[in-house]
C-alpha cells in the first residue's frame, strides 16, 4: 500500500536517498567477544550489519566511548540478569550520523548528527563498531560544539550524572555538594551539572586532577585517610549533599562531613550511610536532550582523555581497567 495517498509517512525509498552509500545485506568491522574474559577475548572481525525494524534507524558510527559496565559485562558478572548471544559487539555509547530510517521512524533523517544511549536488553549489537541500529527515542541530535569523541562521551554518564544530580539528589542553588571520583567519566559530568544549578562543589580526585578540577570551578580534595577533615576545612557549614561514583568505602565519613539531613546517592552499588538512594542510569530521552541543552550553553563540557581507533579496543579497556583515566575514553571508527 502506497501511504501518501492517504495522508500516511512516506516509503522508506522516499524517506532515504537514492544514492545510499550502502547494499542490503552488507558486511562491516566490529569489535566482538566470543566468550566471556577480560581486553584478551576482543577480535576486530567483519560480521553482518546490524538488522533495521521499521521503526529504527541506521546510524554510521563516527565514535563510541568505553565505560566500566562494559568490563562486567564482558566478563560474564551479569550473566545471570542479561542474556549474551556471541560473538558479542561491546559497547552503549554512539555519536554518528543517521544513514536510513525506516517507514515508521520519525523526528530523524538521513544526514542527521545525533548521540545515543543503545543499551538493549540483551548483549548482541553494541557500539564498538561501524553500524548500529536504533530506535529514535535513544537518541539525540549531537551537542554542535562536541566533536565527535566528546560526544560520544556524553550519553551513558552523562544520563547517570544527571539523573543522579537533579533527580535523585535535587541539588538545589547555594548547596554544597560533594562528588567523591570528581575527575573520572560520571564525576566530571557530575560536578558540572551541579555547579550549572548554583551549587558550590567538593570533588575528590588525584592530585594530578585537581587542576582539571580547578578549571571547572570544583574545589579539589585528595581521597583516603584524612578526607573528612579536608572536607570540613572547605565546608565548616557541612555539605547537603553527596554524590559517590567512586564506591571503596567513601560514603562512610557522610555523616562527619555533611548537615544534620545531608543526602547522599550512589552509582556505586555503595550503602555505607543510610538511606542512600541508589542511582541506575535509564534511558530517559528528556534527560539526553537537558544534556545537549546544558553542552551547548556551555555548562558542560566531555573530557576525552584518551581516544583510541576501533581496532585498538583491547587497549582502550586495559587502560580502563586502571580506573584512573581522568575523563573518557573513545573510540574513533574511520
Ligand atoms: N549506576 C549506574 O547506572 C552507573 C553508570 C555509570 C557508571 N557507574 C559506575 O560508577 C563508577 C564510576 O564510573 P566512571 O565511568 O566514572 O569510571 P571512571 O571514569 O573509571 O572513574 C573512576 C573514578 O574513581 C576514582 N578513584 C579511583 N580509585 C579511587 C580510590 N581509591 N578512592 C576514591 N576514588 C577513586 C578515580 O579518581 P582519580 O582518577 O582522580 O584517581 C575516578 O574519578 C563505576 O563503578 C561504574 O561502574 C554506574
């Protein structure tokens, strides 16, 4: 049925250029993992392109980015919640450019710049790699002033930042606010988006952070023994709220650094004060399109600190895997 007679979308021919620069049933490169292990078990291999339903669109991937999830998952840590069909292509993070829609997307073209978070529910395409497929609600237009590596920067913590900042601590104008891991991939987005709603932030980091910190207008403290004294120095008041990406126990000094109803939130999985609420980053594409907003005023900004070509993946995670990388680390796809 041709539905333009009757008021109804377009064909997926009329929806997508004549000259698609590609074939059905193609092949691309892909990073994928065909048992579960550590950076070792990666392979750079041709596999077919990712399928397209008609609500879905193709996206040419221009960069991803890595987060730790991506090791547990590898690792087989959520086996038991996820099902995993091999050879898996790691990966949740996409800035690319759509290259076909399907007949009933909408609110995306051929041509557009967008970002994503394409976590599905099961482990098969992921974003280490040339093409995904996604669903429009996924999806964002790209932050113009990003490049492609910071905005693939941007999705997965920047969702978990921010979900964890405005909704689940409701950070409010003239708190103060501690973000324990300032300097790493949800913490410097953390920190920002907190300063953006009038807060004055703590963050803790390594010392050869702090001038990062600085730079962002977040007062730098180094973590173990001590923090809580170095935290009460900048705060005499006490901090109202506190943020924990870090996990490794920071949560226990809340009580000694924060107001008689400091609140607290973990991505962290850590409980150590009581009543933390426990942040899970969600799909949320308001939340994708608040981060793009506050990018493109200028309020925040996605440090790569290490980019990496997509057959370089094995690398990229080992350095991951440090948990020091001072920002993101991406991957860039030709
Ligand atoms: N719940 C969710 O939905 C969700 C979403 C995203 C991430 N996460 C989790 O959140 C955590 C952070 O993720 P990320 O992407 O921000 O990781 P990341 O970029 O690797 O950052 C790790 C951070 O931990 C800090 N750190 C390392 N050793 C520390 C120590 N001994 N004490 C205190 N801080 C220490 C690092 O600080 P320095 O580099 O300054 O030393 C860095 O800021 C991970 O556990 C991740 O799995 C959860």
């Amino acid at each position: 049925m041709r539905w333009e007679t009757d008021g109804g979308p377009a064909s997926v021919a009329e929806k997508n250029p004549p000259d698609l620069p590609r074939a059905k049933g193609m092949i691309m490169k892909a990073v994928v993992y065909h048992s579960f292990g550590g950076p070792e078990v990666l392979e750079v291999v041709e596999v077919p392109e990712p399928k397209m339903f008609a609500d879905q669109v193709r996206i040419r991937i221009k960069a991803t980015a890595l987060n730790p999830a991506d090791l547990g998952f590898q690792a087989g840590a959520v086996d038991a919640l996820v099902d995993s069909f091999f050879p898996v292509i790691p990966g949740w993070d996409v800035a690319g450019i759509v290259e076909e829609v399907g007949i009933g997307t909408t609110g995306f073209k051929p041509g557009d710049e967008v970002i994503g978070f394409v976590r599905g529910v099961i482990q098969r395409y992921g974003t280490y790699a040339e093409q995904i497929t996604a669903e429009p609600r996924q999806l964002a237009r790209k932050p113009a002033n990003l490049d492609w590596g910071q905005a693939a920067g941007l999705p997965l913590v920047g969702l978990t930042a921010y979900q964890a900042v405005v909704h689940a601590l409701g950070v409010r104008e003239g708190e103060t606010v501690l973000v324990h891991g300032a300097a790493g991939g949800v913490g410097h987005l953390a920190v920002q988006i907190a300063a953006a709603r009038g807060a004055s932030v703590i963050g803790t980091a390594s010392e050869s952070n702090h001038g990062y910190l600085r730079f962002l207008g977040v007062q730098p403290v180094t973590y173990g023994v001590g923090l809580a004294d170095r935290v009460r120095a900048l705060a005499p008041g006490g901090v109202d709220a506190v943020l924990d990406t870090a996990g490794r126990g920071a949560l226990a000094i809340t009580q000694r650094i924060g107001t008689a109803d400091v609140r607290a939130a973990s991505v962290a999985n850590s409980n150590e004060h009581p009543g933390t609420i426990q942040v899970f980053a969600h799909l949320d594409q308001a939340d994708l399109e608040a981060l793009v907003e506050l990018a493109e005023a200028g309020k925040l900004s996605v440090r790569v600190a290490w980019s990496f070509p997509l057959d370089q993946a094995a690398d990229a995670q080992r350095l991951l895997s440090e948990g020091h990388s001072g920002g993101k680390i991406v991957l860039t796809v030709a």
